[in-house]
C-alpha cells in the first residue's frame, strides 16, 4: 500500500504527470538492502540512508519506465508495418491495432461494438492479427474467446514475475 501511496503522492505533487513508476520492482529486486533500510529508519531513524535508496529506486524506475515505452513505441510502428503488408485487410487491422494499443485484452463482441464494426468484421481484422502473429488467442475456446496483444504483454509485464521463495 506505501508504494503505491508514493507514486499517488508523486502525481499529486505533479512531480508526475501520470502513475508510470514502478517502484515495487526496484524495491522487490532488492529486498533485502529495502527490509534493512526500513527497519533502521524505525530502530535509528536512519532517514538519510533510506531517503538515497528511494531515490536510486526513482531514477532506475524512470529509467526502465523510459525504456519500456520506447520499446513499446517500437513494437507498435514495427507491427504496423507488418499490418500494412497484408494488403486490403489492413485498415480493419490496423484500427484493431490502435484500439489494442489501449486495451490488450479483447473479446470479438466488445472489441466490434468498441470500433463499430460488424462481428465479422472484428473476428476477421483478429484473424488476420493472429495469423500475423501479433495476437493470440488465449482461451481455446470456441465462444467467447479472448485475445491478447502478446508483445505488448510480453512487455509490461517484465519484472512481475515472484520472486523465488527463499
């Protein structure tokens, strides 16, 4: 709850524009050196040490926050690329791209009413994404399957993983 607080505290004192740092992955890959600092700063009141940390934490995480976007920019003029050399099918694809941009995991039905385009014309532009691969369905079912942009996932989801039990 503090680490998300902080990020909260960060936009409210507009040192943020939007809550984009992830400090519990700096703070999870050095655990120990965190639960030490923590507890001398309630033992000794060692603010200094624990205030240096936290701001090794901010400047790593804005530096991976930076990096991830840029790889995702990348990822996404790389995929439209891709897109525009399936020839007619690519407009329908090419919005399907855009709106998974926002919303990586989709449903045919929501994916057509959110683009106001028929269901076939949803399940088609997915399709053709699939067979692009650039989405996935993850499901296996044959109703109400759903699809996730993979890369993007892929992408933002490094570091999320648990850390092994000790």
């Amino acid at each position: 709850m503090g680490r998300l607080l902080i990020t909260l505290l960060l936009c409210a004192e507009k040192a943020l524009q939007t809550p984009l740092l992830y400090l519990s992955l700096y703070f999870k890959s050095n655990r120990d050196r965190y639960y030490d600092l923590l507890q001398k700063v309630r033992l000794d009141g060692a603010w200094e040490d624990w205030i240096e940390f936290f701001l090794e934490g901010v400047a790593v995480s804005a530096t991976q926050a930076a990096d991830t976007a840029k790889r995702l920019v990348k990822l996404f003029a790389d995929d439209q690329q891709r897109i525009h050399a399936t020839g007619r099918a690519a407009a329908s694809a090419l919005k399907v791209q855009a709106h998974m941009q926002k919303n990586p995991l989709v449903t045919i039905s929501k994916l057509a009413s959110a683009l106001q385009v028929s269901f076939p014309t949803a399940a088609a532009a997915l399709r053709n994404l699939q067979n692009a691969g650039i989405v996935e369905e993850i499901t296996g079912r044959e109703r109400d399957r759903l699809y996730i942009y993979k890369e993007y996932m892929k992408i933002i989801g490094e570091g999320t993983e648990p850390l092994p039990r000790r």
